[in-house]
C-alpha cells in the first residue's frame, strides 16, 4: 500500500500559526492598565500553561491572586466590547 501524502493547505505552516497565536494574547492585552511585570506575567502563562500561578507570579513579582483575576478577566472571560 503506498502512503498517502497529506497537503495541507496554505496559510497553515508553522509561520503562519505562531503568528496567529502569538497576536491573540498581546491583542487581548491591549487597552488595559497594566504594569509591565504583570503584562509579562500575562504572557508567560499564556507561553507555559506547564507552570504554576504561583511560579509565574513569582518570577514577576507580581500577586499570584492578581495573576489570576486578570488572567481570568482577560483570557477566561473576556469583556465583550
């Protein structure tokens, strides 16, 4: 049986969709007051969903409890405008 090759379509490379998901959590952050170790915080936990609140907060400085309320607000649950 010969094997079956798959095409896949443009648009779809690796590129292309590190783009498009490195876009959605900087877009989401925008137009929020924001310190910057929490907007780094942010998009750590966004990059290493292995990783705990706490670990994340930690490195940043940042409150873990504040950590999750705007991860929640932000990414979760997000406003609709």
């Amino acid at each position: 049986m010969m094997p079956q090759f798959v095409t896949i379509p443009v648009g779809h490379d690796a590129a292309t969709r590190h783009q498009r998901a490195s876009a959605v959590p900087v877009a989401a952050l925008r137009g929020h007051d924001l310190t910057v170790a929490e907007r780094s915080a942010l998009l750590d936990c966004y990059a290493n969903s292995d990783r705990t609140f706490l670990e994340i907060a930690t490195t940043h400085g940042v409150d873990r409890e504040r950590l999750q309320e705007l991860w929640f607000d932000l990414f979760l649950a997000p406003s609709r405008r």
